[in-house]
C-alpha cells in the first residue's frame, strides 16, 4: 500500500515505454483503478497489466492413454500438484505441457483443449477422458474452426 498526499505515477508496458503519467494529491495509490501492481523498487511506478499466457497439457495413465486435457495460465507445477492432491481419478495421472502448446492466448488454449476433448472424447459420453465439460460449448464450435 502506498499512501502520500502528493504523488507521481508512471505507467509503463514491458518495453518500458511510458503508456501513462498521472500526478494525484491526497489519493490513495490502491485506490485508483486500472492499477494493479506497483513496482516497489522504484516509488510511483507501475507496470501496466501483461497479456495471460496460457498452456495446454495432458494427463496421461499407467499405459500413457491421455486420460485430462486441461489449460493453465498458472504455475503448471502448481496446477499439476492440484490435480495429483484432488483425490480424484486425476490425482493418479503423469502430467505433462503439449509440446507446442506454451504462450497461447486463452482462446487458442481453449480451441486445442476442446480439440482434443473432441478428439478422445468425454468419457460421460463414451470417452477417454476424466474432463466433465467442454471446454467450447458445442453450439459454438463453428465460430473456431472446430468440428465433431
């Protein structure tokens, strides 16, 4: 929390160019919207928010059958440990990223998820996978290039 009667703000993208300057008096910095993080390191500046980068990555059993298709913007090792402690059929998969499948926005995330759900199917419809849901709605698939 930063708190002054007079302060300067810097808000800058990841090439460190200035995107905004605002110069405020007897307003809290965590008060303003749109700022999400303060670099500490320099006072007044913060860094405008970065695109989420997402990840694709299977679950796989004993005889290496992709059982999960999942995506993450998260720590995958985090997201995976999730999985491994859920006490589901999950917790007794290997997980691994799709190769390739890195710094994808989330909706090419969701376009090979639900490709791949499509693919080895629901196992509530006869499928492989312990997913419980699409990804894309069905009735949506058209509008991203994917079909059944």
């Amino acid at each position: 929390m930063v708190s002054t009667s007079r302060w300067s703000l810097k808000v800058v993208n990841s090439s460190g160019e200035t995107v905004k300057t605002l110069t405020k008096s007897g307003q809290r910095l965590y008060e303003l919207p749109g700022v999400e993080a303060v670099n500490t390191s320099v006072i007044g500046v913060a860094k405008a928010a970065q695109p989420k980068s997402y990840a694709v990555y299977q679950g796989l059993d004993e005889l290496s059958n992709i059982r999960y298709v999942g995506i993450t913007n998260r720590n995958v090792t985090i997201r995976f440990g999730e999985h491994i402690n859920s006490g589901s059929a999950r917790s007794l998969l290997d997980y691994e990223v799709i190769n390739g499948a890195t710094n994808l926005t989330k909706t090419q995330a969701r376009i090979w998820e639900q490709t791949l759900i499509n693919q080895y199917g629901l196992q509530k419809n006869g499928g492989l996978l312990f997913n419980e849901i699409n990804s894309i709605a069905p009735n949506n698939w058209f509008y991203y290039g994917i079909y059944p």
